[in-house]
C-alpha cells in the first residue's frame, strides 16, 4: 500500500510538472464546477497559483496527518479527515498562497544573497590572485637577484682567492 501510494504521489508530480508549463499562464475558467470549487477554496486565478496552491495543502495535510500520528489518536482514518480539514480551512483563509508568497520571497531573497555572495567571492579571488601574483613575482625577482648576488659574491672570492695565491706564488 504504501508503495502504491509513493508511485501515485511521484507520478502525479512528474505530470504536473510537464503539464504546468503549459498552463502556467492560463487563467482558471470560473463559470465551470471545478473553477467554482478552486475560487471557494481560494486557490488562485491562474493554474499555476492552483497548482502551488494545491501542492501546499498536501504538504499541511501530511504534516498534520504525521503530527496527530504523534498523539494517542488511534484509527489513521479521523488522522486523515483532520489533516485534509486543516489543509481545507488554510487554504480556504488565504494560508497557502500566503505561504506561497513567503516561498517564493524567500527563495528569491536566497537567491540573489547566493548570486551576491558569488560575486564578492569572484571579485576578492581576482584581487588575491592578481595582487597575490605581483607580490610573489616581486618577491621571486628579488630572490633570484639575491641569488644571483651570492653566486657571484662566491666566485668573486674565488677569484679574489686565486689572485692572492697568484700573488703569492710570484713573490
């Protein structure tokens, strides 16, 4: 049963989403028995709003059916109705475009700290490796120098060595 269930749940999603995109903007007709059923519950005006609309409600529905499984309610059938009767009450209030909205905002606001914080990240990256480089280059430069110094302070001595032994030997 509960597989059964699981397969419905996910097959039922993957349809709504390839089907929402094609009514995403269509307005939901009124005058017909299902459009009067989706105003009084205050799902919204377009199919995309009663389709979020919807999906939120499941979502109040099961957590309240998940919640009541918690106290000493017995029979699954009175956690059922209760779940489907708090999800009808929100959405009939307003509760779930309400949430929706909240969502929506939400993610949104998510979504451009995310793209602000990418964007800081790429700026101090290219600052740290731009100037990161120029100092290392500089310190490389002068670390070549000091070796190049040392060598030839070395063969200098070196030289200075073998003239004083020249010198020597002459005398």
């Amino acid at each position: 049963m509960k597989k059964a269930g699981k397969t419905i749940a996910i097959s039922l999603f993957l349809i709504t989403i390839i089907l929402l995109p094609l009514v995403a903007a269509a307005n939901v007709d009124n005058s017909t028995w299902y459009g009067a059923i989706i105003e009084f519950l205050g799902f919204g005006e377009t199919w995309q709003q009663v389709f979020v609309s919807i999906f939120i409600a499941l979502i109040i529905g099961a957590a309240t059916y998940d919640i009541l499984g918690l106290t000493a309610f017995r029979s699954n059938i009175v956690k059922i109705l209760i779940g489907i009767g708090l999800a009808g009450i929100v959405s009939i209030v307003g509760g779930t475009r309400a949430i929706a909205g909240f969502a929506f905002t939400a993610a949104g606001a998510v979504s451009a700290v995310g793209i602000a914080t990418v964007i800081i990240i790429a700026v101090v990256a290219f600052l740290l490796i731009h100037f990161g480089i120029s100092f290392l280059a500089v310190r490389m430069i002068k670390a070549r120098g000091e070796v190049e110094a040392e060598e030839a302070a070395a063969k200098a001595r070196i030289g200075a060595s073998v003239l004083r032994g020249a010198r020597t030997g002459t005398e």
